[in-house]
C-alpha cells in the first residue's frame, strides 16, 4: 500500500445565495496554486454538467465491479495560461477522465498562480453541483490558503491520509502512456454514439458475450456491432483507409453511459482505438469545455493489469541530464509536442517521443490524444520509488522480446465453438438468438519449444495451456502461463478474426 498525505487548509465548499453561488475547491497546501475566475453565464449549464459527470467517474460504482475499494487520490487540478484541467480516476483502475475548460470560459479576478495540486472533492460536494444555476453568477476559486467556511464542522485545517495500492497509481500513470500507443482515430457523430448508449440502457444481457465491435470493412463507414445481438449501428460518415477487413473487440461498453449526459451538447467526437483489448479513448468537444474518457479494454481488469493489458517501455530510456533537460522545458512552456522537443533539444523524434513518455510515467506530465499534445502536470508532492510503481515482470518482458523477434512460430489459430439457444432483452422485446461460444486454440514453435499450446475464452483468459520449459513443469498454470506461452499469444492474436457471435435462431433448427 502506498500511503499519501493531502494536507488542506479547510474543506472545500459550494456556497449559494439568490444572486450568488461559489464552489471552492481547496487545494493541497504543499502545492502552489491559484485560480478565482466568474464562469460566464452561457457556459454554467455546461460547466455544471462536466463537473457531474466528472464525479460518476469517482463516486458512481453501480455500472461495473471493483475487487476491493481503498481510498481514492481527490482529483487533481491542473491550471495552465490556456486552460483549466480537471482530472480523476476511477476506483476500479479502468476509467479515466479529464475535462478540460478554455480559460476564455472565465473573467478572472486577481493574479493567477499555474501549477497542479490535489483538491478536496467529496461526494457531498459532487452532488452540491447540482444546485448551481444559470441565473445566479457562478465563481469557480481553487486555493491552497483555504477558505471561510460556514457549515458547521466544517472548519479547521486538516489533513487525508490516503492509503491506495501501488497497482492504482500505476494504473493512473499507464493510461497516459497507453494513450500515446499507435492506433485508429475516428470522427463520431455524437447521436450515432448516443444510440448505441440508449441500445444497452434497455437492453441487459444475462449471458456472455458482452463484447463491443468496431468493424472496418473497405470502401464501406465504419460499423458498431453489440453482442449477443449482433446489433449493427453503421456510423454514418465515419470513414477509414483499411484496404482490408479489420476488427477491434473490446469490453466493458456498459461504461460509455457515462458520456450520455455531455453527447446532446456535444459538438464533434473523436474515437481513439489503441486495438484488441487495449484502452481506447473518447474525446468530446463542447463549447468551450473538451472531455476525455479512457477506458481499459476490461471492465474488471484495471489498466495496471499485467496479461489484461502490457505496455512496453522505451527501447532506450532517456538519460537523466536530456530528462532533466526535458522537464524544464516542459514547465516553462507548459505544453510541448514531440516535435517542438526533438527541435529544441535536438533530438530524434523517437528519442524526444520516449522522453515525453517516461515523463508522464513518473507524474510528470499528461497526454492529449486529440491534440498530441503533452502537458505538465506534477501528480506527485513526492513521487514514490519507481521499483515499487513498476515491479520488473521478467516473464512478460522475455515473452515481448521473443514476440518481436523470429523465434516464435504459429501452426494453427483456430477457433472451437459450442451454441445454445438463449432468449434476450432487446428494445424490440424478446428475442430468440443462437449464441456462439469461441474458445481460441494457438499451437506453434517458441523458441527451442516444438509444441507450446494456449487456449484462450471468449473473454481473452488463457484457460488452458502446454509447454516443455521447466517452469511450467514445476508450476503448470498455478503461478500463470510461462514466457513462451504469453509470447506465442501475443503473435497469434495478430492472426485471429473476431467473428459473429450469434444467429437467428429458426424453428427448423430445433
């Protein structure tokens, strides 16, 4: 467990009067910080709805499971010369979200301090939110001095002590280099995307598969397809350059709900698909509010998850006088691109892209998929050791390594399925659909292995597995699959099709 300390000078508070509402947010009162700006009045309503939604992201756990609850880090508050950054993560590890605002939204009073800092936002709070009007002038101040409070036992300074596993944290740091990860970016109509929310509001499936297909067919829009209806929502517009039929399968859909109260105000979206299994991120534009939301590929495996989801560091890691270099110039001009670094420090674009990365592994800096854009940002007072947030995995570091070389062989890929006939919820009312259960079975050449086996479900565990290595002898599948087996995985899923997964069921077949 990792155990921080967030001192503040005073709780925060939302005050509102007749003519007047302020929601002061205290910041942590180590961190150097200072915001006082009057939220236009056209953009309250907006304002209000991003804050809210912000806090179904922290607060709202009826959606999916967590295995365990700890406490969580308050959100962190990011104030640039440009814009205003909220962000929080999910108790889970899977969800991520930040909302940024223009500061154009606001007419700023007094000096303004940049800088980032932990601010004290409860479930009390959240639900204050909304309270607040589009008649009454709105004041947003972020402070580490605190502020005057009326609430009784409210007042006095104090001080959290947060106790969150390591996994947390790193889960929170990975999901900034996951967005940097190559992949597809599409442009969403937000009713095309509010359709497919409004399809699983009323519609909840009791059997597996729960999956969410993105579909690419040449020359045709890109299609959504739910499962275990196979359910098609063509987006219309939303085109591609595949010259071959792809598909991307991901879980946990049932989170994009959270999105649904910003998709009607929502002017453009932009999907970011980093692959099979893999986060993928939604980014909404507003009027003058931006919101992204990150999603793991698992609705039950957090973004820290070692064979749910694996990032692989930098082939060279940045020395600590080009990090230091780095650092610097990132705080002095608060955002930079891959290439304005490679420029500036003269670099490769390479050697400036791992730069940036490792900074946003250590807290250091976050990342704008929309933009491509890094921004700093210090999520740690102190950050804590880097063994603890990254723990070596020499398994799946070996099996990256052999995955990438040409040591590894796949002689079959093949799916194994069993049906049965189930009776499913649908807007439409009940329908009868055959429903395909796909077990996938790679066989193949690792390394100095002749036969090495995987058996993966339809929910991508590896439920079976063989290999000659003395590990998997002396352990079988009890400490998780060798090297070799997590290797043939990875180059065989290159090879897999995701495929229908179910049919109409007619009378005939009975």
């Amino acid at each position: 467990m990792l155990r921080l300390h967030l001192d503040y000078a005073s709780p925060s508070a939302y005050h509102a009067d007749r003519a007047r509402a302020t929601l002061g947010l205290s910041a942590d009162h180590d961190r150097r910080v200072h915001f006082k700006g009057k939220v236009k009045s056209e953009h309250v309503f907006l304002f209000r709805t991003a804050l809210r939604a912000l806090g179904e992201v922290v607060w709202s756990n009826d959606n999916w499971y967590a295995d365990g609850y700890y406490d969580i880090l308050d959100p962190i508050i990011t104030v640039h010369p440009d814009k205003v950054f909220f962000e929080v993560f999910s108790q889970d590890q899977s969800v991520h979200a930040l909302a940024t605002f223009d500061r154009t939204l606001f007419e700023t009073e007094g000096k303004v301090v940049c800088g980032s800092a932990n601010v004290d936002f409860t479930a009390w709070l959240w639900n204050a939110l909304g309270e607040m009007r589009s008649r009454r002038a709105t004041w947003l101040q972020i402070d580490n001095a605190g502020f005057e409070v009326s609430t009784v036992g409210a007042g006095g300074r104090f001080e959290k002590k947060v106790e969150v596993p390591y996994s947390w944290v790193r889960a929170f740091l990975e999901v900034q280099s996951a967005a940097t990860l190559p992949g597809t970016r599409l442009q969403v109509r937000p009713v095309d995307l509010l359709s497919v929310i409004r399809f699983l509001r009323y519609s909840k499936p009791k059997t597996s598969p729960r999956a969410i297909r993105y579909e690419f067919d040449p020359g045709e829009p890109v299609r959504v397809v739910l499962e275990p209806w196979e359910e098609r929502f063509t987006l219309a517009g939303c085109h591609h350059n595949y010259g071959q039929r792809k598909v991307t399968r991901l879980w946990g859909r049932r989170r994009l709900r959270l999105l649904e109260p910003l998709l009607p105000f929502t002017d453009s979206i932009e999907v970011f698909l980093k692959g099979r299994a893999l986060p993928s991120f939604y980014h909404l534009q507003l009027p003058g509010i931006e919101f992204t939301l990150g999603l793991s590929g698992w609705s039950r495996r957090s973004l820290s998850s070692e064979d749910g989801f694996h990032l692989t560091r930098p082939t060279t890691a940045p020395d600590n006088s080009s990090l230091q270099k780095g650092r610097d110039l990132l705080r002095q001009r608060f955002s930079l691109t891959v290439s304005e670094l490679a420029q500036a420090q003269t670099l490769s674009s390479s050697e400036a892209e791992s730069l940036l990365t490792e900074l946003c592994r250590n807290g250091e800096a976050f990342y704008q998929p929309d933009k491509q854009v890094f921004r700093s940002r210090q999520l740690f007072r102190n950050r804590p050791e880097p063994a603890k947030l990254y723990p070596p995995n020499p398994r799946m570091e070996k099996a990256c390594q052999l995955a990438e070389s040409s040591q590894v062989e796949v002689t079959q890929c093949e799916p194994r399925e069993t049906t049965r006939v189930k009776r499913l919820d649908s807007p439409r009312g009940k329908v009868l659909r055959e429903i395909v259960y796909r077990d996938w079975h790679y066989e193949g050449r690792v390394a100095d292995f002749e036969t090495v086996e995987v058996v993966v479900n339809d929910r991508d565990r590896i439920i079976f597995g063989k290999c000659g290595c003395p590990f998997f002898e002396a352990n079988l599948l009890n400490q998780g699959p060798c090297e070799h087996m997590l290797a043939l995985r990875l180059v065989a899923e290159k090879q897999r099709t995701d495929l229908p997964t179910s049919s109409p069921f007619r009378e005939d077949q009975d």
